[in-house]
C-alpha cells in the first residue's frame, strides 16, 4: 500500500492520496470480487441439485420423469 508522504513545498501530496484512494479501491473491488466468485459456486451447486440423479446427455422425457418421481416422492 502506498504511504503518504509529507513535502514541505506541498507538491506531490494530492497525487499521494489519490493513490492511496486507489488501492484501497482496488483491495475492495478484488474482495468484492472473491465474494461474487464464491455466491456464483454455491448458486450453481444450489440450482442443479434436484438434476443430480440424472445422466450427462438426459432428453426432456428423462428430466420430466426424474422431477415428477422427486416429487411423488416427497408428498
């Protein structure tokens, strides 16, 4: 992280806090980030769980017949 430093003729110092503004931007863009990543892995485990019984290359009769016995199945 950027430090800020003093000089005494005052040059320099507004460049010094915009980065300093920058990397604090960019370490909450990159958490921000991460925190997407990992909502996108669960909501992806989260929206397939009820085809996990099914084959790789299933046709819509197989996929309506795996629901409908998961269904019956849970009344």
């Amino acid at each position: 992280m950027s430090k800020l430093t003093h000089h005494t003729d005052g040059a320099g110092d507004e460049t010094n806090k915009e980065s300093h503004e920058n990397d604090k931007k960019t370490e909450l863009d990159a958490e921000a980030d991460s925190t997407d990543e990992d909502a996108d892995a669960d909501a992806e485990t989260d929206d397939t769980e009820h085809l996990a019984g099914l084959s790789d290359g299933a046709g819509c009769t197989e996929v309506w017949e795996h629901l409908s016995a998961q269904r019956e199945d849970s009344l």
